[in-house]
C-alpha cells in the first residue's frame, strides 16, 4: 500500500534516510510505539503511591484486567508468564490503533511484524515446553506409540508451523485490509469526516485482534504447560 503521507517518514527523509524510512515504515513506526509506551509506562510509575492518582488508575485498571483474565485461562501456575502475554497485547494493540490517525502506520499492517510476534510466541511455547517436562516434552510429537511416530511427528511439525502462519496472517490480514479501506476513503472522500465511521470500527478491530492474539498466545503456554501427549 503506498501511503500519500506518513509523518514520521518524512521526518527521516529531513536527516537523509529517506530511503531506508520508505523501505521499512514498520520499524519505524515500531520504534514510535515502543516510545509511546515506554513514556506511558514511566508517565504511570511516576507517581505510584497508596493513593493512585488518575494515570495509576487507568494502569492498574488494563494490567489488574488482563493478569485477571490470563490467571482464568492459564490458571494460577501460568502467572510468572503475565509480563510476556502482557506485552503482547499492549503492543499489538497500540501498533494497532496508531494506524487511525493521518499520517501513522501501523506495524502490525506489515507481515515482518506480525510474524516476528508469531515466532515470538511459538519459541517461547517450547521454552515453556521444555522448561516444565524437560526431554519428555519430545513426546509431544512422536505419539502414543512408537509405530505412529512416522505419522504423527509430520501432522505435529506442520501443526506448530501453521501456527505461525495463522498467528501472523490473520492479524497481517485484518490490519492490512483495514488500511487499504482507509486509503480510498482518504483519497475519495476526504480526509477526516468521510471515513469516520470506518475510524471507529476500526477501534473494535485493533482491539479484537490485539485480544485473539493474546488469548491464543495464553492457549498455546497453558498447553505446554500442561502435559506432554
């Protein structure tokens, strides 16, 4: 998709790195949302007391909310695993929404970024794998038996893999189509007012998906958790 105007784009172009900010406008505006986060975040701890004040609160709220909800899927065991799924839905989420406002991109619309979370996500599933049932987490691709091992570590092997897949291009897909929308409308109709209602499901869509990520990220740690089959 090629965009009329991303600002941060042309702000490289001002330092002479105009060529590698069109090449890659994912990483930069990766960087963009780290910077925003890492602001917010330091914004909220700023002034952390026994009484919170109005930024404490807001991020109380999201962080007590998702480690609430991840304890209910993973259960109790899975908490030590709350700063990485944490994190995950965070950043999809606001590398989702920065993609509403003229003249952002969001990473997430690039498939580099959402593949690089995927892999994230699925290494980190046997890490956890691993860590929980040693060398017995092997068994998890041979099977019952060893007669099926020819049978099932493919069907196994293609199954982790096509977990990357749909990680990465179901959330690629949706953000990616959302944009192509927004760019025509932008270019048809205006560049605020016409596009308005798209704007705003758009906020349900960045949250949605920033949510399926993160519920399928947990499924797959609390499955690695549990047992090897």
């Amino acid at each position: 998709m090629v965009h009329p105007y991303l600002f941060f784009v042309k702000l490289f172009e001002t330092v002479g790195l105009g060529h590698f900010a069109h090449a890659y406008p994912h990483v930069i505006y990766s960087w963009v949302v780290m910077i925003i986060l890492l602001t917010l975040g330091a914004i909220g701890a700023k002034s952390i007391s026994l009484i919170p004040a109005k930024a404490q609160n807001v991020f109380e709220i999201i962080i007590s909310g998702i480690e609430n909800f991840m304890v209910d899927v993973a259960g109790e065991e899975g908490r030590w695993l709350f700063p990485l799924v944490a994190t995950i839905f965070i950043y999809i989420f606001t590398c989702n929404l920065i993609g509403l406002i003229p003249g952002f991109f969001p990473p997430t619309a690039s498939l580099n970024t959402t593949a690089s979370c995927a892999l994230t996500v699925v290494i980190f599933t046997h890490i956890i794998g691993l860590k929980y049932h040693g060398i017995k987490y092997i068994k998890h691709f041979l099977g019952p038996v060893w007669w099926m091992i020819p049978i099932v570590f493919p069907i196994e092997v293609i199954g982790h893999v096509a977990r990357i897949l749909s990680l990465s291009f179901r959330l690629f897909g949706n953000m990616m189509g959302h944009e192509l929308v927004l760019g025509i409308l932008f270019g048809l109709a205006g560049l605020f007012f016409a596009p308005l209602p798209i704007m705003a499901l758009g906020i349900f869509v960045a949250l949605v998906q920033a949510f399926v990520f993160f519920l399928l990220s947990i499924m797959y740690f609390s499955g690695a958790m549990e047992h090897a089959h």
